[in-house]
C-alpha cells in the first residue's frame, strides 16, 4: 500500500520526534518548509558535585523537511542556500560546543540527474577558533518516493539511513 506524501511526512516526522522537538510550517526566507526538527545534547563531567564541572560538551542539529513533486538542480541549490543560511545564524560557537550540524531531508516524487548529482557531491564543513570551538556540517539526504531510491551527501548517511529503514519495502 503506497502511502500519501502527508503520510510520508508524518511517518518520517514520527521517526525522528523520539529524539528531536519537531515544529511544523517553518518559513525561512519567504520560503515555507513543512517542518524542521532542532536537537540538543549537553554532556557533563563533575568532580564531586555538580557545583564542580570538570568538562561539557554541547551538540545540536537542525534539520529542515521539504516535500516536493519534482525537484531539479536548481530548486535544490535553492534550498540548501537557504536552509544552510538559517542553520548557520543558529549556531554558537563557545568553549563547550562540539558540533551543530544543519541538514535537509527531502522527500521528492521524481528528481533531475543533476540534482541527484548536486546530493552526492554537496559538501560543506566550518570550523570554529580551529575547531576548539567545534564546528558545523551540512547533511543532506533525499528520497526519490516514485522509484524508492535514497541518496545524501557523506555527512548525510545519518539521515539517509533514516529514510531507508523507514521506507524501504520490506523483504518478505
């Protein structure tokens, strides 16, 4: 049985609302994304209490969903500008972080051979105070939902992990 592209979403959304805060209709740049889910982890080392920390470290990551009938080349730089652009203006950098990562996970009837080009080769990394401050990766990862085929980037496999065990069809 072939699920609806809003059951899809929700099927996806659910996936990874066990781990993330999931906020639906999220508009960046005029542009309107059905959902985007931030995550957050402190690590902390004490030395007897709590009063004395010895060591933290903070990991985020925010990941945008977009659902589209066809997506080319074109649309696809489009968006990891601008999501990447977002992501970006939520990071901070500071003694603790370790890495907040931004990503977009898409969910396309059909998509160009340029643009699954575009997904494989996608890469972008930033390091903050030569890493000492962390840094940031961009993650991207799509599903082709009429012919079930994924594809990311090298930081994406993550996610694209994520749509394969969510949509693959199961062996019987």
């Amino acid at each position: 049985m072939d699920l609806t592209p809003e059951q899809q979403l929700n099927r996806l959304l659910d996936a990874y609302s066990h781990a993330y805060d999931v906020e639906r209709d999220v508009t960046v740049e005029g542009t309107v994304y059905p959902a985007m889910a931030t995550y957050f982890l402190r690590d902390e080392n004490y030395l007897i209490s709590r009063k004395h920390v010895l060591s933290a470290m903070e990991q985020h990551e925010y990941v945008y969903f977009l659902q589209t009938e066809h997506l080319s080349a074109e649309d696809l730089q489009k968006h990891i500008d601008r999501t990447k652009a977002a992501g970006l203006s939520l990071v901070r950098p500071h003694k603790e972080h370790m890495f907040s990562n931004v990503g977009l996970v898409v969910l396309a009837g059909s998509i160009s051979p340029e643009a699954k080009k575009l997904l494989k080769r996608t890469r972008f990394r930033k390091y903050y105070m030569l890493g000492l401050q962390g840094w940031t990766e961009y993650q991207l990862a799509a599903m082709e939902t009429s012919t079930k085929s994924f594809y990311s980037n090298p930081a994406g496999v993550g996610a694209r992990k994520n749509l394969e065990r969510n949509f693959r069809p199961r062996k019987k």
